[in-house]
C-alpha cells in the first residue's frame, strides 16, 4: 500500500529531521524545505497529499506561503507545527484554510493525528489550545497589517530580513524599482517615515521572525 507522501518546511534543519523520523512509519517524505518561498515551490513541483509547515520561516512566513498555495489548488492540505501559542495564530491558519494546528512542545502523537485528518479533509487543533481558538473573540478594528496585500506582506517581510530591493526582486520575480514603489506605498499607507520604523512594524505585528 503507497504511503502518503508529506512535505516538510522547517527552518531548523534538526527539527525537520526530527519530524522525518516521527513521520516515516506511516507517511512518505515528499521533501524538506527551509523558508516560505522554497516551500510554495517544493509544493508546485511535488504536489504532496500534505505539508507539515513552521509559521515563522524566512522570506515568507507558513501563513503567507499557504495564501499562496490555496490560490494555486485549494485543496491543498496544510498542517501548521509551530512554537506560537498565540490562539490569534491558529484562528488566522483556519480562517486562510490551514486543516491543522499543533504546538511544538504537545506529544508527538498529536502531530501525526493532526496529518491523518489533514488527509482525510477534517481539522485538527492541539487540544490544550483549541478551547481558547474557539472561542468566539471580541469584535475589535481590523489592524492596519490586515490592509496589507499579500504582495506587500510578502516584501515588508523580506525588508525586515535585511534583503535589498534588488535580492527582493530576484525572489520575487520583479525589478527593483518595482519593489521600491512597494516599499514606498507600505510607508505611506502605513504612516511610516523611515526603514527602521518599517522594520519594527513587522516584527512587531509577527510579519518578521
């Protein structure tokens, strides 16, 4: 009987193994990536039935490469393994089409629970968390990072790394006076004078490890 196949995106090399081993007895690795964009690449190439993915990875966090991967098939089955407690993370996972969600330190076996229902189209949440992600939330103004565009997450995460417009484009597939205007625009829709404003914005709203 053909195993599943699973992809791997982690930026610790270690854990990633780690989670090879914890999955091999009943799922197939497809492959193990490091960062966002390899991972919405390695998922185009491989098309595996499921991908375990961190939320916080460079150049492109878990939750905006899975926007990425649900435009191009929907069905896509996206199980989220991160340290980030944060009921808000997990909320935002669901509500982009994320089937799992699972905390780095619960048993091991929730992770490979959480793949089995990813397969078979049905959610699973960390049990110590799901109670506080199902709660209904106050109703409050949605932030000013929910304005952004996908586009702009995507190149105010990789500013806030460190990478010049010109290794942004590269990535991206744009000149750099693209990702300039960009960048340009996140500054005034922002209220936003200077880089290292722009910079504490998107650590501070979780745009940037």
């Amino acid at each position: 009987m053909t195993k599943p196949r699973v992809l791997l995106a982690d930026d610790h090399r270690m854990v990633a193994e780690g989670l090879k081993s914890l999955l091999a007895e009943e799922f197939e690795l497809a492959g193990i990536v490091e960062d966002g964009l390899a991972l919405v690449k390695a998922a185009r190439e491989l098309n595996p039935d499921a991908i375990v993915a961190d939320i916080s990875m460079p150049n492109l966090t878990g939750i905006d490469a899975l926007v990425q991967l649900k435009r191009d098939n929907p069905q896509v089955r996206v199980v989220f393994l991160t340290m980030h407690r944060n009921p808000a993370y997990a909320r935002r996972a669901l509500q982009i089409g994320a089937l799992g969600f699972v905390l780095k330190h619960s048993a091991p076996a929730e992770l490979v629970l959480a793949v089995r229902a990813a397969l078979e189209g049905r959610t699973f949440i960390a049990p110590d968390l799901a109670a506080e992600v199902f709660r209904t939330p106050a109703k409050k103004e949605a932030g000013p990072a929910e304005a952004l565009t996908s586009r702009q997450r995507e190149i105010l995460q990789l500013l806030a790394q460190g990478h010049s417009a010109k290794q942004i484009g590269a990535a991206l597939n744009l000149s750099a006076r693209t990702v300039e205007d960009h960048k340009y625009r996140l500054m005034e829709t922002l209220g936003i004078e200077n880089n290292a404003e722009l910079i504490h914005f998107a650590i501070k709203h979780g745009l940037a490890p």
